[in-house]
C-alpha cells in the first residue's frame, strides 16, 4: 500500500468524524443502507483567487477506499462509546457490521493533476448511501490539502519560469502526514525536487538540500565550516552564506571553491536566505564570475512565494535555484480549500433516481442535484475550448449552457473529454496508479494552458440549471407552505 501504508500500516477507518458513524448507524437501524446514492466531492472557490485548481489526491483516495478496514481494534474502541443516557452508542449488531464491511462503491474521478474550477466534481462517488455517506470525511481530508498546495505549487513553478523550485517547507508542516502529503502534492503541481527525505523513500521524489546555520555555527570560523563540509561532500557543496554576513560568506565560500578545484571537485552553489535578495545575489553573481566560478549557481530561500520570486526574476536577481519552505507547505495566504461533499440523488425502490439539494441563502453553498459529469470540448489540436457540466441521469441534454452574450451551443460528438474517468468500481481499482512523474508533466501541462485562459468559458448545461431552479422552487414552495420534512431530505424524481 503506497503512502497510507508505508505510513501507518493500514487506511486507518476512523479516521473520520463521529457524526459519519452515526449517521451510518441510522441508516442500518432504519434498513435504507442499501439504497443507491450519488456524492460530488468539489470545491467552492478557487484559491489564491487562481481561477482554477490543480485536483491532487485522487491516487490516496483510490488506495484508502480499496484497502479501508474496520479492524477488531476499531470495534473495541466503538464498543466503548456511549449515548447521552450511557448506553452503548451503537448495537452489537452495527459493529458486526462494520467488521464484515468492504466498500462496493463506485468512484469515478478527474485524473490527478487535471485543472478543475468551482462547482465541477473533483470526485463522483456512488453506491449504498451508508458507504458513500460514511465516506465524506476522509475524502475531504485526503483531497483538500493536498490540492491546495499543488495549486500553490503550480503557482510558484510558473513564476519560476525554467528554474528549479525545491520544497523545503516540512520543518512548517502541520504534522508528519501533513508535510509528507505537501511533498507529494508540490512535486505534483511543478516542484523539482523536495528536502524531505522520507517523501523521496515513499514517492521517489528526488531529493535535495545543503547545510544550515546550525552547522555554520558550530565552528569558530565561517571558512572553516566551509572547508569541513566540503571534505565531507566535495560533489555536494552548495554553501550557505549569510550566517554572519553575506558579502563576507560569499568570499569565504569562494575560499572553499578554490580548495574544491585544487582536489578536482566544483563548487555546486551558494544559497542566500536573507537580506535583500534582488541586490545581494547580483553582488555574489559578480565576484563568483570575478573569481573563476562562472557555472556556480545562485539559491535563494528565505520566505519565497510566487509573488516574491516573480519580483526578484523582474528585477534582475541572477538566482537560477528556488528553496520554498512555509508559504508552500502551508498554502498561505489560504487556510485551506472549501471543498464539500454533497449528496445529489438517491435511488427509489422503482429505480428512479430521486433528486436532492441543499439550499442556503448564502451565495454559492446551494448545490445542483443530478448525477454529474464535466465535458471538457476541444479544439482540433486538442487544445480546451470550454466546459459544460451536465446532468447523466437527465432523460436529455440541451449540451448548451448560457454565457454573459448569451447562450453557447456545443455538438456532444464534438472533440471533447469527460473529466471524471471510472476509477473504482465495486471497490476494486479499474487501472494502476499513473507514475508520479507523469501526474507532474500532466499538471504542469494543464496549469499552463488555463493559467493562459482567464476568460475560459466554464459553463452549465440549460436543462441542468432548468432542473436546478425547478426543485429550488419546489423546495422554497413547500417550506412557505409549512412542510415537515427539512429541504435537504425533499426531492423530485426523474
């Protein structure tokens, strides 16, 4: 098992809120646990005011739902839990339940690394509503984050232009699963490299790093610390030089070049982290040339971000070699991706499916019922021309969605590609997971072209929005006429 095993020794089941489990149980007491449910798992808003996102997680997601157990341990511990009366939470029967439980859903996802925008389903998953339910949290957790920070990857690598971006950020991290998934997702959204050695062991990312001031520090002179790791690492030496003062570091570091040479080795680098990055760099490019080492490269790190480094490339700054640390690993300045996961429709005992949606008076939290798919239409090239996302179980589709100038037409037998592939069908994987390094070219690829497109057209189906705005009415009519039932449990049937 990749990650989740090497990690922690199994896809742990309650990683998951309490509130899934009872629920779960309601299901089982009342006998609906069988009934057929769809869920879209998306996003509300793009981060970092992006536009879009880069959907990362879906291979933890597939590895977690395929292997995930309720082990005797599981069940002890759920054995202990107690209502507010102090009875047991859940009846024996339940656990026994949960014991014998292997998820039989469906999961029809966007390929990793695949640009996604708002409201369009990063994950379709669909099955007995008590598996699909019992589901959302730990789908949300191994999504959001980790396409959070292939978005601010993706970010960074573009403002970077050809240079190498490392990921340095797992000192930062929130937790041990925290930083290893920032790796994983960096690397996937356009990071060359990361300092964190156990996510190269699980991933096979390749690995990089030079010294710290700690090291620096532990010597009575700066040159000496030079010297000493280059006897240690003489085909490794990227110095680190503003632990006292840089102008004085890159002379020192200079110093050791020329020992380096004299044994038959190069000088790799030297790395700035702080100060002036712009000026200073440009004063350490000039001696380094000044001396004979034109080929020694420039690192900077030290609080970098997108915004940063696209300053310093404008501005002239010789630095061919980008350490990025907190700003990536924490996604700053968002918190997090306001990714939910919302049931749609429910399957009667007549076979029909029974539409469902939430509403709110907050903009954007209503949700469309149906059972989505995203057409992503193309043009000869094979380049993206626009999205339309529609409704599958709809006995039609108008395959025409409306637009600011009005409505946009599209043939369904156009070029096109539907982004949410099969990608586990009773539980069972359809296909191996993709190798890593092709999820990268393939974010890489896609961030690129819709970076470019800020007026992509991304569209809704007419009859779609038309169904949506038909059971919204329903819905708000039954509530003015007093209605028992909560809206999120009314429905109309297709």
């Amino acid at each position: 098992m990749a990650f989740l095993g090497q990690l922690y020794g199994r896809a742990p089941a309650l990683l998951t809120d309490l509130y899934q489990l009872t629920m779960a149980y309601a299901h089982w007491h009342n006998g609906g646990h069988e009934r057929e449910a769809v869920f879209h798992l998306f996003f509300r808003d793009a981060p970092f005011d992006n536009g879009f996102a880069i959907a990362c997680g879906v291979e933890t997601v597939l590895d977690y739902v395929e292997r995930m157990r309720f082990e005797a341990a599981d069940i002890d511990y759920l054995a202990t839990l107690e209502d507010t009366a102090g009875n047991p939470l859940f009846a024996r029967g339940f656990l026994d339940y949960l014991a014998d439980l292997r998820f039989s859903v469906d999961i029809d996802a966007v390929p990793e690394g695949t640009a996604v925008f708002a409201h369009q389903p990063m994950l379709r998953v669909r099955g007995p509503i008590l598996q699909a339910q019992l589901l959302e949290t730990v789908l949300l957790n191994l999504m959001n984050f980790p396409t959070l920070v292939a978005t601010k990857a993706a970010r960074i690598a573009h403002a970077a232009g050809d240079d190498p971006v490392l990921d340095f950020g797992l000192r930062k991290a929130q937790g041990i699963d925290g930083g290893v998934s920032a790796s994983r997702a960096a690397y996937i959204g356009g990071c060359a490299g990361t300092s964190n050695v156990l996510a190269g062991q699980l991933f096979g990312i390749p690995v990089s790093g030079t010294h710290a001031h700690g090291w620096v520090m532990a010597f009575d002179d700066e040159i000496d610390a030079f010297d000493a790791y280059a006897d240690a690492l003489p085909d490794n030496c990227i110095f680190l030089v503003d632990t006292y003062d840089t102008v004085q570091g890159v002379e020192n570091a200079i110093r050791a070049g020329r020992r380096l040479r004299a044994a038959g080795h190069e000088m790799a680098g030297i790395r700035l982290d702080s100060g002036d990055l712009a000026e200073l760099s440009r004063t350490a490019r000039r001696m380094l040339d000044a001396a004979g080492f034109e080929s020694t490269r420039i690192a900077a790190s030290s609080s970098l971000d997108e915004r940063v480094i696209a300053d310093l490339r404008a501005r002239g700054a010789p630095i061919v070699l980008w350490g990025v640390g907190t700003q990536l690993t924490t996604a700053q300045p968002d918190a997090a991706l306001d990714g939910v996961y919302k049931l749609a429709a429910i399957r009667n005992d007549d076979g029909r499916w029974s539409y469902r949606m939430k509403l709110s008076d907050t903009p954007g939290k209503l949700t469309r019922p149906g059972v989505h798919q995203v057409r992503r239409f193309l043009d000869e090239e094979g380049a993206p021309v626009a999205d339309l996302l529609f409704d599958e179980a709809a006995p039609e589709t108008a395959w025409a969605g409306d637009t600011a100038d009005g409505a946009r037409a599209f043939d369904p037998d156009a070029p096109h590609r539907d982004l949410l592939q099969p990608a586990l069908e009773g539980g069972a994987r359809v296909a191996e997971a993709p190798v890593l390094a092709a999820v990268r070219g393939h974010a890489r690829g896609e961030f690129a072209a819709f970076r470019a497109r800020p007026d992509y057209p991304v569209l809704v189906d007419r009859y779609l929005d038309e169904s949506t705005n038909a059971l919204h009415a329903w819905l708000r009519e039954r509530i003015e006429r007093g209605a028992a039932a909560a809206p999120e449990s009314e429905a109309r049937e297709v």
